[in-house]
C-alpha cells in the first residue's frame, strides 16, 4: 500500500483542458472517491495514477516514487474498468490469473490462486467458463478478482458499478465496503453517484471541469458544501437553493424573497464581506431539513403543490414557485399526506446554509472554513 | 378472387424466371463438375459415359502443369504470410497510436494499392524488379503481390481493430504486462478473425492471379498455375477441353479447401468480444 500525491498536474488534450492544476494527496490505506458530472475530468485523472495517460505538466508520486513517466506495468497497481476488459478468449480462471501469468507463476500455482480468489467472490464454481457465458453481475465480480490477485500498492476503480442493475449495484457496493474494511488499500474509486461516494469514500473529491471544488471526509462535504455545484451534486434529492436579497440591520442578517420569510440570522464575518459589493446571496436548504408547515415555523417557504411522491418510509413533497423554481422536502414518514394545492414548508435557522454571489460557502463563524 | 389468380399467377411467372436464370449460372458450374471426368469432354455438357479418370492421368504427367500449382501455393502462402503479418502489426499500430492524420495515411496507400495492383503500373514495377536484379524469382512476385494487397488488407483490418476496446490491453498493461505481450496474450487472439478474414482474402487474390507472374517471370519451372493452365492449349490456340477440365478442377481445390477449412475453425465471425 502507498500513498498518491499529485503536484500540480494538468492534462490536456490538444487545447482543451481536460484536469486543470490538480493537487491532492491521498494517504495510506484512504479509498478516495472522485465525484463529478460526466465529463469533468475523473476518469482521465485515474487513467494518470495507472499511467495510461501521461500528464501535460505537474508530477505525480506513489509512495516516494515519482511515477508520473513510468510505464502502466511498473507501477504496482490494479483498475477494474467501467466495461471489466475481460478477455474473451480466455475462460474465467484464465482471465482471474492473467497478471500471475505475466509475473512468471507457474499454471497450478496461479490457477489455485486465481481459484481462491474467485471463491471469495463466490464465482469459484465459474472457472471453466468463458466471459461471455456469465451475467453481468459476475463479469464485474471477475474483473474485481482480476485486480485482487496480486498485492498492489493502489487499486484504481472506474464507475465499476455503473453497468449492474440498482439491486446488484447495491449489493456491490456493500461489498467493496466491506473489502475496504478488512483489507485497508488504498484506493481511488470514480463514480458519478453521489450515494455510491458517500458510502464509500473515506474521502471525497468532489470534481466540476478538470479541477477538485472540495476534498474532504464525506460527512464534511454532506454538512458544509464548499460551493452551490457540491451542495446541488450531493444528496438526494440534492440541497435547494434559492437567490435572496440580503441585508443587515440592527446588526442582524435578514434575507428577503417573495414568499419566503426567514429570521434574522447572526452575522458571520463572511457574510459581512461578501455584503461589501453586493446584497445577493444564495439560500440553501437540504430537502431533509424542511417540513410541511403547521405555524410558527422561526422560517418558511410557499408555493404551489407541484409533486407528492410516495417512496416508502418517506415522501417526497415538491412545491413550484412563481419563477418556476422548486422546492423539494423529504418527509420521513409512512403516513399519507394530504396537501392543498398551496403548501407552505417550514426549516430551522440551524440548517441554512449561505453562498456569495459566486457560489462560494460563506460559513458562521466558528466552523472552519 | 381474380386478383387473387393474378397474383398466383404472378407469383408462378416469378419462380419460373428465377428458376431459368439459376439454371443459366447453374450450367457452367455442373459442366466444370462433369468434364474433368469425360474422356470425350466438349464444350457442351454432357453426362460422363463412361465415368473416367484418364484426363486426370494425362494432367498428372504434365510436369509443367503440376509445378504450376506447386508453384502457386509458394507465391500464395509466400504472399499471405507477409500480408497476413504486415496487414497484423501495420493496422494495430494505426489504429492504437495516437499519430495525426492517420486516416489519411491509410487512404492514400490505399490509393496507391489499387494503382500498383493495376496494370498501367506493370511496366514500371517490370522496370523497378528488372533494377534490383529480381526478375525471374519467386521472391519478386510474393513481393509486388503483398505491396498490392496490403493497403486493402491494413484498412479493413484497422477498421476492425478500430472497434476492439483498448480497455483489453490497457487492463492487460496495468496487470502487469509490456505492450508486447499485451499485443501476444490479448489483443491477437481477439484480432485473429479478422486477420483470417484478410489472409483468406489475399490468398484467393494471389492464387488467381495472372498478370503479375507472366510478367515478372520467365522460366517455366516457375511459372504459377494461372500461367501454365496454358499448357493445355494446342499449338493453334484453341484448349484441349478434357485436360482443362480436369486441370481446372485440381486449380480451384485449395480455395475451396480453404474456404471450408476455415469457416469450419473460425465460423467467418467478423466480431469478437464480449457486450460491454
Ligand atoms: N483521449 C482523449 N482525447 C480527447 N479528449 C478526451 C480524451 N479523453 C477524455 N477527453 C475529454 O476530457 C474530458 C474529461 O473526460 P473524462 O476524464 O473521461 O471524464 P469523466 O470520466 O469525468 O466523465 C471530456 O470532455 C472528454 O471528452
Ligand atoms: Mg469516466
């Protein structure tokens, strides 16, 4: 196991920049999730730590190797790809121990490796077969066993679940999990499913147009979002965000939208800088956090009743506001709620959060910024 | 019910038609089958009778004739082996690396192929062999076929390896594995359909053909099939029409070999892989 420092790398393609500036670290042991939108840049990021793409500048180190020139093979890794990259022509034990082949290990040796492996993948009884006679499911959990066959410093994982069914893709997930708990790698995982992020990230980068917006323990990105693209990215659904007219008097902070009303909030240092050039903030809200109102909420939002979806242990109530901008709560509850076409939904100030014009956080006072 | 007896009608019309222009295509081929076997074989068809081998022996005798089709098998294996390989390494390095322009490459070679193979450069070509002293060898014939046909034999290759995933030797590299033995352990066993699609193809190609071996060659003893097939002319021009049946015949074995060979190993599948 290794750690993973990037220095300064930026790749390009042709003009177009696909990772700009990136700098992160990666410890020993973490498994680090690179989340963002299609395109932004995470699987060109991964394809730098296993060597397949050569960064345009900057340096990238494993352990104490600079490794940022070094070919694939010489790096001591694995990857599982997004489409597994079985060999077609090889059945299931050959595939599983292709890399103890390139090492030199004698046939019965590998086979009996490859075997073990498999057996905890609970693909043993598969050996014989060829990649094409196996579900989905299985490939992904061949590819999985392909890359656990040998001891690597860095396991690398590109969308890995992205081609199984939700219920398979669930199962899996549990799975790596647990994986990461009893063999402590160090890994680097790309999804664009926040949830998949948040259940096993140790940490996450959190990536929008080939740079990291926010690299932090998932919990950390969930409760104090770096910009309105982390707090619109993470969760589910993700955090409501309304603009609102800012100012402060009798030194407090009163937001003002139409048919919003919020209490004065305390004013943080932040808030009072980014009042300087302008009265526009950016009010958020996680969807968890609001509630139908009954009266007396300390804060609320009305709309028009837009959605009521019934999802089990919770519903999911959207209202729709006069500029055609929603609202979403998630209520916890198995009861069936009735609603009049207006709906009036109520929050408490601890669970605001606020973002200057630019989509910045502006934190209170007290919580690190 | 009348529209329905035309159409009855119309339909019977149509099968009769299809029928008589099949027997026309028909004809030519039952008569390549019976000949070989008829002592007293003319250019109409007739049923052998007796059924004899006696055009087989006198064709056998013919040395000329059968290190003809010795010959043809050098040049054709000779001819494939280095399309088969040139066409292999050529088209995966084009179709891997990431070099401009690449296309363009393989179109202009491709036009160029089809001048070379064609016969307004056969005068050049005689005088290019003629100049590096390979007039008469074998050697220069297997060499101008596979300058012909590889550019064919690269493009349809590289559109081939164009959609095979790179993922495969990618993962293979990551694994552990030089770009060489990627290339061995995975990405040529999961070419090698269309590598087979490309070697069949030449050989075909090479085994039929004429021009190229007339010019390039003078000896008989190295004179391929498709030249010594002339052998079975009489002095005045016209064919001796048992013996070139029966030489006929023996011609076109290897390709129908071939054919059967390798539909029965590899199916003539085009695309190999799994789904995604
Ligand atoms: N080999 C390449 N040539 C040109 N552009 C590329 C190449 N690979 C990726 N890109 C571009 O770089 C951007 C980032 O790609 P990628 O890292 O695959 O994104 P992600 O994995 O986050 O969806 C995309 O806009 C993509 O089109
Ligand atoms: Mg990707």
């Amino acid at each position: 196991m290794a750690s993973i420092r990037f220095k300064g790398i930026t790749k390009k393609f042709g003009e177009f920049v696909a990772v700009s500036d990136l700098n992160l670290e990666m410890n020993d042991g973490e498994f680090v999730c690179l989340l963002g939108p299609s395109g932004c840049g995470k699987t060109t990021t991964l394809r730098m730590i296993a060597g397949l793409e050569t960064p345009t500048s900057g340096q990238l180190l494993i352990g104490d190797r600079d490794v940022t020139f070094l070919h694939p093979k010489d790096r001591k890794i694995s990857m599982v790809f997004q489409d597994y990259a079985l060999y077609p022509h090889m059945n299931l034990a050959d595939n599983i121990a292709y890399p103890l082949k390139v090492r030199g290990e004698a046939e019965a040796k590998r086979h009996a490796r490859a075997r073990e492996v498999a057996d905890v993948l609970k693909i043993g009884h598969l050996m014989e077969r060829m990649p094409s006679q196996i579900s989905g499911g299985q490939q992904q959990r061949t590819s999985l066993a392909r890359a656990l066959v040998y001891p690597s410093e860095v396991y690398l994982f590109d969308e890995p679940l992205s081609n199984l069914d939700a219920k398979l893709r669930l199962e899996a997930r549990g799975f790596l999990n647990h994986l990461q708990r009893d063999i402590g790698m160090t890994a680097v995982y790309v999804t664009h499913d926040q949830a998949e992020a948040m259940a096993l990230a140790t940490r996450v980068a959190v990536m929008d147009a080939g740079k990291v917006v926010q690299y932090a323990p998932p919990m950390e990105v969930y409760r104090r979002p770096a910009t309105t693209f982390v707090a619109n990215f993470v969760g589910s659904p993700p955090m409501n965000l309304l603009p609102v007219e800012a100012m402060i008097a009798d030194g407090a902070l009163h937001l003002e939208a139409d048919r919003v009303s919020v209490a004065p909030l305390p004013v943080s240092r932040a808030v009072a800088a980014a009042l300087k050039g302008s009265s526009k903030l950016t009010l958020g809200v996680r969807p968890e956090h609001l509630s139908i109102a009954r009266g007396g909420e300390a804060n609320a939002i009305t709309g028009q009743l837009f959605a009521n979806e019934n999802m089990g242990p919770e519903k999911l109530v959207t209202l729709e506001r006069d500029d055609a901008a929603r609202f979403t709560a998630r209520i916890f509850t198995d009861e069936v709620i009735a609603l009049e076409a207006t709906v009036t939904l109520g929050f408490a100030s601890e669970h605001i959060h606020l973002f200057d014009p630019a989509g910045a956080r502006l934190p209170m006072d007290g919580e690190p910024a | 019910m009348t529209r329905y007896l035309g159409l009855y009608f119309a339909r019977i019309g149509f099968s009769v038609a299809t029928a008589l222009i099949g027997v026309f295509f028909a004809l030519p081929l039952v008569w390549f089958i019976f000949a070989p076997f008829n002592p007293r074989a003319e250019l109409g068809l007739s049923i052998p009778d007796p059924f004899s081998l006696t055009n087989f022996e006198a064709v056998f005798q013919n040395g000329f004739a059968m290190r003809g089709l010795w010959n043809s098998l050098v040049q054709s294996v000779g001819g494939v082996i280095l399309v088969g390989a040139g066409a292999t390494l050529a088209s995966y390095a084009l179709s891997r690396s990431p070099i401009p322009g690449k296309s363009l490459i393989t179109y202009i070679l491709l036009l160029f192929s089809s001048v070379v193979s064609g016969s307004a450069a056969m005068v050049p070509i005689f005088l290019i062999i003629n100049g590096i002293g390979l007039i008469d060898t074998q050697i220069a014939v297997i060499l101008v076929f596979a300058g012909g046909l590889l550019p064919t034999a690269m493009f349809i290759l590289r559109d081939f390896i164009d959609s095979i995933p790179k993922s495969y030797e990618e993962s293979a590299m990551v694994a552990g594995a030089s770009p060489v033995q990627a290339f061995f352990d995975v990405a040529l066993p999961v070419i090698r359909p269309g590598i087979v699609v490309v070697v069949v193809w030449a050989f075909v190609s090479i085994w039929g053909s004429f021009l190229i071996p007339f010019i390039l060659l003078r000896s008989s003893e190295k004179m391929p099939a498709s030249v010594a097939i002339y052998s079975f002319y009489s002095e005045a021009g016209t064919p001796i029409v048992t013996l070139l049946a029966a030489y006929s015949l023996l011609y076109s074995l290897p390709v129908v070999i071939l054919y059967l060979f390798v539909s029965w190993k590899f199916g003539f599948r085009f695309f190999g892989g799994i789904k995604a």
